[in-house]
C-alpha cells in the first residue's frame, strides 16, 4: 500500500505476466488433467504433493535461483512424506495378501 504512489505500469510487464499466468499455468493445468483420468486417485494425490519440489528445482535450473539450505530441508520434508506415504501403502498391500 505504501509503494502505490510509486507504482508505474509498464505495457511489457502487463505481456508477461499475462503470458506467465494465463499461458504457462494454462499448459500445466492441461497437461495435469489430460493425465489425472489415467492416474489412481492416491497417485495423483502424491504426484500433486510433489509440485512445490518440482517448481523448486525448475527455478534452479530455468533461473540460476540459489540451492539453499531451506529449499533442501523442505524438499526433503516433502519427498519424505511421500515415500513414508508410498511405503506404508507397500507394507498395507503385503499385509492385506497375507
């Protein structure tokens, strides 16, 4: 609120980030639900959780975004959760053929 007085509109800046938002986000949304009818409903759950690490990884290579020690710690968390996840559902299927 402070900076509006600031605030100047650039003709560019409104063609990215449309470009960025109804463009890229549109292909990501096509892609993911042209997909989802393929996918389990637990394997698209997982997939799903999985974005934030996906996007992550994405600036380090597409933008030279830093590997900090943040970014490393919540991906972890993420992908751990996920293969807790992935694992226990292995060991309910061994159990329930048991």
């Amino acid at each position: 609120m402070l900076m509006i007085p600031q605030m100047s509109v650039d003709y560019s800046g409104i063609v990215y980030a449309v470009a960025s938002g109804a463009l890229a986000s549109g292909i990501g949304y096509a892609l993911w639900y042209s997909v989802l009818p393929y996918l389990k409903a637990t394997s698209a759950a997982t997939v799903q959780l999985s974005v934030p690490v996906i996007t992550a990884l994405g600036g380090v290579v597409l933008l030279g975004e830093p590997i900090t020690f943040r970014l490393v710690l919540a991906s972890c968390a993420i992908l751990g959760g996920i293969c807790i996840y992935i694992l226990a559902k292995g060991d309910a299927a061994v159990a329930h053929k048991k």
